[in-house]
C-alpha cells in the first residue's frame, strides 16, 4: 500500500460511513444494539479523522475532537470486541 494522500484520506472519512452503514442494513432482532454501537463508533471516528485535517484548531474544535474520541471509545469497544471474536 502507498502513503495517501490528505485528499484520499478524506474521502475515505465521507465514504466509510454510507458503505457500513449499507453492511450493515438490516440486522436481527439480536444484533441490532451491537450494529448500532459499531455505526456510532465509525461515525465518530470519521468525524474525528475529518476534524483533526483542519490546519488550525480552535478551543471548540479541540473540545469537538476529544468528544468525538471519548464517544469513540464507548463504542468502538464493539468494533474491537468483533475483531477479536471473528478473528479479523
């Protein structure tokens, strides 16, 4: 794999969201707390990603920031939890 680019980069932020949430369309009656932590947990991730490229950051954006990796932490223990258990 070759070093992307800013620009790659943030389309992969702007696309990521859509395409897990389109793999993730229609869960069980069982699965459906977990897929709705792993999409919550993606979305503040590429949140996070897309934010941290900004060239300057303000006090609000940085406080942005943390909130998007606190909430990230939370639920992105299901993307982790699933890494593990399926062995990816």
């Amino acid at each position: 794999m070759t070093k992307w680019s800013g620009t790659e980069m943030e389309l992969l932020g702007w696309v990521i969201v859509p395409v897990f949430v389109a793999t993730l369309l229609n869960p069980l009656a069982s699965q459906r707390i977990a897929f709705t932590d792993a999409l919550l947990g993606v979305n503040y991730l590429a949140y996070l990603h897309l934010v941290a490229q900004y060239r300057h950051h303000t006090q609000v954006i940085m406080d942005f920031i943390q909130n998007c990796l606190e909430e990230f932490h939370c639920f992105g223990l299901i993307l982790r939890h699933s890494i593990y258990t399926d062995g990816l």
